[in-house]
C-alpha cells in the first residue's frame, strides 16, 4: 500500500509562548535548519516543514503523511498552555511572600494581599500599554523599520512613565481610602486597625518600586519585539531568587537584618 503525502499549512494565532529562535536553537531540536528569510526547515518522521513567525502568528508550512495541524500540535505540544504555566509560577511566588508575611501575623498578610490587588490593577494597566504598541513593534522589526521601532519604544516610555507617575499619585493621595475599601466589616476594631496600618506601611514601600517597574517593563517587551527573549527570562529569573532570598532575610530577620 502506498501512503501518500501532501503539501499543507496551518497557523497558530496568538502564539505568544512560541519564539521559533528559542525553540530550534535551544539545542533540543535537531535537523532545524534556519534559513536566509529567517525562516526554520525541518524533517522528523515523515515529515518536512517549515516554520515562520508572521507578527504574533506561527506558520507552518510543508508535506506531511497526515494532518498538519495534529501533526504539529503532537511534535510541538501546541496544547499546552505555557502561558497557564509562566503565571501559575508567578502566582507561586506572591503565594510564597504572602506565606512569609503571614509567618508574621494574619493582619500583616492581610495587609499585603489587598496592597497586590492594588499592584495587579497597575500591571494590568501597564500590560494592555505595552501589548498594544508591541504588535506595532514586531511589524516594523520585521520590516527592518528602525525608525518606526524606537518610535514605538518611545511611546511605551513614555506611556508607562506616565501610568507609572498616576498610579504612584493616585496611591499616595488615595491609597488609605483604597485600602479601607478591602477591609472586611465583621472584623473586630483592631484586626481592622492592624491590618490597615500594614497595608499603609507595605504600600509606601511598593511606590518606591513602580516607576523602575514600569521602565523595566518597557525593555523586556522591546527586546522580546526583536526575538530577544533570553535577556529578559534571565532578568526575571534574578529578580524572583532576589525578591524570595530579602524576604526571607527581612522578614525573619536573618543575617542580623
């Protein structure tokens, strides 16, 4: 019996975990070769494909004995959801600060749980920036428009410095009016005072750090634009280590801290 193969193609929209530079030279995919349009061909099985990234698309281009699609979600594990997985891990490390917290006491940790739902509403803000004008940014570094690239760099500069700057403002003249509004009721008068006093406290200290928050947003997403996702993981991966190793110094008062 002869089995017959045909060319097909397939894209994966959103593709947001998906760097083909990361993945074929990541040196656990072999027989990938890349190519002058900076394309990736290769062959596994019986299969040859070529693989491309268009904006925030993948292609995927070639012949195949079977479904392109089944074939390139088996080979790639396209039904995995990584995104999940990079903010399950996330969400792991603010469960890790708010169980040192409450090491401490239940106010305390109360006091920082409401303070990061203030914090996350400023991410959000600063990632709908930055998102927006990085599908702009990934078209002109694929067109080789460098000046329309540092364009929407300085737009995200400045957008995220000025997100950065309101939400520091709004904080400082609002920040005990926002707090008040997460405390719970049925709380007795000095769980509801404690914890109040915490929050205000933890919240003085996270101002400090919105403004370089908000810069260091502003790169990491420049750098992922012209594929440059390695910069930015290992930046992340620092941080993480940094901010669990001072908690762990700070709030137990090791080292003499």
């Amino acid at each position: 019996m002869k089995s017959e193969t045909i060319e097909q193609r397939y894209i994966l929209e959103n593709a947001n975990s998906f760097e083909p530079k990361d993945i074929f030279e990541c040196g656990q995919c072999f027989r990938w070769n890349l190519q002058k349009d900076g394309s990736y061909i290769g062959v596994f099985k019986n299969n040859v494909l070529k693989v491309y990234k268009d904006n925030k698309k993948i292609v995927f281009e070639g012949i195949c004995k079977e479904n392109i699609k089944e074939v390139c979600e088996d080979y790639f594990d396209l039904n995995t959801d990584y995104e999940e997985i990079k903010n399950t891990l996330s969400n792991i490390v603010s469960l890790l600060d708010n169980i040192m917290v409450g090491r401490v006491g239940t106010e305390q940790m109360s006091g920082v749980a409401i303070v990061n739902q203030l914090n996350f509403v400023f991410y959000l803000c600063l990632f709908g920036a930055v998102s927006g004008a990085s599908i702009f940014g990934a078209q002109f570094y694929g067109q080789e428009d460098y000046d329309g690239l540092r364009n929407v760099f300085r737009f995200k500069l400045l957008t995220c410095l000025l997100l950065g700057g309101l939400c520091v403002l709004v904080f400082l003249i609002g920040g005990d009016f926002l707090i008040n509004r997460y405390l719970l009721s049925n709380e007795s008068e000095g769980d509801v005072v404690l914890t109040f006093v915490s929050g205000r406290e933890y919240l003085r200290v996270m101002l400090a750090g919105m403004l370089p928050y908000s810069l260091s947003q502003v790169y990491a997403s420049s750098l992922r634009e012209m594929t440059e996702t390695r910069v930015p993981m290992a930046a992340s991966i620092i941080a993480v280590v940094t901010n669990l190793a001072l908690n762990y110094i700070l709030i137990f008062g090791k080292l003499k801290a």
